[in-house]
C-alpha cells in the first residue's frame, strides 16, 4: 500500500480518479480534492464505480451525468 494523493475529475461521461504520489502531480483540472489515502490503485479500480456512486450523491450538479469512471 502507497499513499495517494487523490483527485476526481471528468472528461466526457466519464470520472477520472487521479491517484499521485506528489500532490503537485495532480491535474489542474480536478473538481474535486479527497485527500491524501493509504491505498492502492488496485483498489481504486474495483471501487471506482461506488466513488462514482458517492460523487453523484456529494455533487449532483457535478456528476449526475456521468456513467462511467477510470484510475489514472
């Protein structure tokens, strides 16, 4: 496990998770900022459809149209 700093983005109908080791290595383009997290990106995959599901809940106005999500 690594810890990750981690970031959601989109791109189309799709949510990007950012995992990065360096905060500065995030993209300016994130709309959202979860912290750092002892993780892996392993991890972040299987649950990237429940982030999705928890973003929507957090941010509707942000993410309802999105269906799909990736880990970068």
């Amino acid at each position: 496990m690594n810890t990750y700093h981690i970031g959601i983005g989109k791109r189309g109908k799709t949510m990007v998770i950012e995992a990065c080791r360096c905060i500065d290595f995030l993209s300016c383009e994130i709309y959202d900022y979860m912290g750092e997290r002892v993780t892996t990106k392993k991890e972040l995959y299987q649950k990237r459809y429940d982030i999705l599901e928890m973003m929507k809940r957090r941010s509707p106005k942000v993410y309802k149209d999105l269906r799909f999500a990736v880990v970068e």
